[in-house]
C-alpha cells in the first residue's frame, strides 16, 4: 500500500473516488472501508484502495459518499443469441433446447439482427455492472464477429466463443469440424489478445451431447495449440447425461468425454456441474479445470443443485455465471441471490462475503485474469462499479445485505474497466 506522504506529494490521479469501499482480497478476507479512497493512474492501474484519513491525499476528490465502491462483477458464463429470450418457461433442458433456444439462435445468421441484439447486450451488461463475462456466440462466425465488436467498442472486457455442434442440431445451427476450425482460427487472429488481452477467444464446444467425438479431438487440438480458454457444458440435467452416454458409448463418465478429447484442464470451464460423482470431481481437482456455478438457471429450468463443497474441498475454482437465458437476469447481485437459496436448498449455507467473491476475485480465478482484475487492490486494473444502495453501509454486513439481497433496484450509477468508464 502507498504511504500517506508518498500520495501527498504525488500529481492528481486520473481518477480519484471517495466513498463506501467494499472489495474481497486476493489473499483471502473482504476489505471494508465505510469512508474509503480509491486512487487510479493514468494508465488505469489503481495506486490506492484504503481508507481516506491517513491516505494523505490532497488532489481533488469525486465524492460518492454514501454508494459503494466495488469490484466490477465478472459473470463467467452466458449466451449472447439469447439475449431475447430470458423467461421462455420451456424447459426442462433438452425441450427448452428445442423449443426456445435453437429457433432464436438460428436468426443469428442474419448480420443485421446479431448486431441488434448485440447492442441490446451491451446495455444489459453494463447497466448490470458486469465489467467482464465469458459468452457462447451461436455457431455463426459473423453472429461471432459481431459479438467481439460490440464488446470490444463497449470496453468491456472478456472471452467469447463460436458454439461448435455437429449434431442433434437443426440444420441451420449445424457447423463441420473443418469449417468450425477454419471459423475459430480466423476469429483467434483478429480478436484473441485484443487490447492487451482485454478479449480473448474460447474454445467451445457447446455441450457432448451436440458435437461428435471428432468434433470434440479437434477443439481440443485447437485449445491446446493456442493456450486458448475452453468453455462447455456438464451434467446439467439427468435426461442429458444420460444421452450423453449413449451419444458416446467409448467414454466411461460425461467428465471423461471431454477428457478423452484433451478438453480438460487449466483453462476449461465447466458449466453446471451438478450430476458429478465423487470420482468426476478428483479428476476435476486432479486436472485444475474450473466450474462455472449457474444457480439461477439451474432453478429456472429444474436442472438440480450443484454443491459447493465437492470443488472447494479439492480447490477447484469456481465462478458465479448468470446463464442467460435459462438464467432470467443478467445481474450478477440476483445470481448471488440465488446462489445463497441454492446453498441453503441443500443444507450447506454460504456466507455473504463469499458470495461476493463468487461473482467478483473467483470469476477472475475461472477466466484467468485474476493477476488483473477481480479485486480492488494496489497494482491491479481499475475494474470497478459505484453501486447505490437502498440504505448507507455502516458495515460490512450491511454493505453486504444491500448489495446482495435488498436489490429492489439492480442497476449500478457507473461503471469502469482500467478506470475508463463505461457507464
Ligand atoms: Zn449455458
């Protein structure tokens, strides 16, 4: 932490922020200021992030007092092609499929409606206060195409993949292995890194049950390759493991089909993840494979509950994701909500501050980005959010309650990534 004198004598930050500081820490523990200071550079690097008697800082100040200062949240799973269908109550998985997701993804081929939904997108993200989100595109390069752009002119930071499905698909949404390579390697040239490595591509194969098992070898050749983020579905729903198995009678568990593809690994985030054995979760552990918890969606479409305790008893990380659209919100402060019902649902409470951490430093954890962002902390990026709250935190649990549970209200006042502002 900068010392008192040291700021005092320093030139005017390029941001400068007074107000309720909240923020977990990368160590472990949350730090709560009730008047904090937080001090940004030029470059977007915050040089700061304590309290504001004793920073002895003496430039000039914006003053939010009494909203929040928190990390921007990180959501680490959604679908951009269905951002126009939340609450299609269709479900359960495979129906909802079917029914109200293949339909609308199928549109995405027409440039003109990605675009529109698209920038429909954007607006929803930021007025959420989600700085960074891991995306499934369709399996349209341009729908992809589109998707990088609106995020990349947005500010926003994260991963976007174009969905892989060589079967069980309709037609339309249907893509061969050799044209999904040859689409992905495209999209990795022009967008993975961008900005400093603000975007990056992820490999994604949309789920087992949708790609053959050449398909499949050919994403994890491509990941490999590249030391691209991989992001795909597991054990969402019985009635999809179960066919899943069938679909491919070689591999011993669901786990193990992607496993045997050479698609498990540091970089993979696995959605869902809810019919696991013990024995799936060691090889998860044993792999470094992250988890994508998506508690909203997994009640929306009745899919189960995932516990929390099998991945943090082996030290898997996990993020929070809001899934859209079997999630019904992109607001990660209703997905912490939900993951606390979840927790409660079955018999494993969790505490509000790692609620937080679940939907800010843990997504980062998930994405690989932890080093920069997911916390406000001295030498980090400036990812953060001003938060109203119904009420002024007078302390952590306050702060807390507010910003997880009394949530009336979901929107954020603004929002910055690399102390730029977004919102
Ligand atoms: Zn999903």
């Amino acid at each position: 932490m900068v010392r008192g004198a040291a700021l005092a004598n320093e030139k005017p930050m390029a941001l400068a922020l007074r107000g309720t500081l909240l923020t977990p820490l990368a160590e472990g523990g949350t730090q709560f200021e009730v008047d904090g200071l937080l001090l940004v550079d030029a470059e977007g690097t915050i040089r700061y992030a304590g309290p504001f008697r004793g920073a002895g800082y003496r430039g000039a100040v914006d003053d939010v007092r009494p909203n929040l200062i928190t990390p921007g949240f990180i959501d680490v799973h959604a679908h951009f092609p269905q951002t126009r269908i939340i609450g299609c109550a269709t479900g359960p998985l495979l129906d909802w499929l079917a029914n109200s997701v293949f339909p609308e993804e199928a549109r995405f081929t027409r440039r003109a409606y990605a675009k529109a939904v698209a920038a429909e997108l954007v607006q929803r993200l930021l007025h959420a206060g989600t700085t960074t989100v891991a995306l499934f595109s369709s399996s349209s390069p341009s729908a992809t195409e589109t998707c990088f752009s609106a995020l990349a002119e947005a500010g926003l930071r994260g991963l976007v993949g174009l969905t892989w499905m060589d079967r069980n698909c309709p037609e339309v949404l249907r893509i061969t292995t050799p044209s999904a390579v040859a689409a992905s390697e495209r999209l990795i040239r022009r967008w993975h890194g961008f900005d400093h490595d603000r975007l990056r591509f992820a490999v994604t194969p949309r789920f087992a049950l949708s790609c053959s098992k050449t398909m499949l070898r050919r994403a994890g050749d491509l990941a490999n390759a590249h030391d691209l983020p991989v992001q795909t579905h597991i054990a969402e729903n019985d009635r999809e493991g179960e066919a899943t198995l069938r679909a491919h009678p070689y591999a011993t568990s669901y786990l193990d089909v992607y496993d045997q593809a050479g698609l498990l690994g540091p970089r993979t985030i696995l959605a869902h993840a809810i019919h696991l054995k013990k024995r799936d979760w060691d090889r998860i552990g044993e792999s470094d494979a992250t988890v994508a918890h998506c508690p909203d969606s997994n009640f929306f479409l009745g899919s189960g509950r995932m516990r929390l305790n099998p991945p943090r008893s082996r030290g898997v990380r996990v993020g929070l994701g809001s899934d859209v659209a079997a999630g019904r919100s992109f607001s990660m402060r209703r997905a912490m909500g939900s993951a606390y019902d979840n927790a409660l649902a079955v018999g494993e409470p969790v505490a509000p501050s790692e609620l937080l951490r679940l939907a800010t430093f843990g997504g980062a954890e998930v994405l690989g980005c932890a080093a920069t962002t997911g916390s406000l902390q001295l030498g980090k990026e400036a990812d953060l959010l001003i938060v109203p709250l119904a009420r002024a935190a007078a302390n952590l649990d306050a702060a807390l309650a507010s910003l997880i549970f009394d949530t009336d209200n979901l929107g954020v006042l603004r929002s910055y990534v690399r102390g730029h502002r977004l919102f």
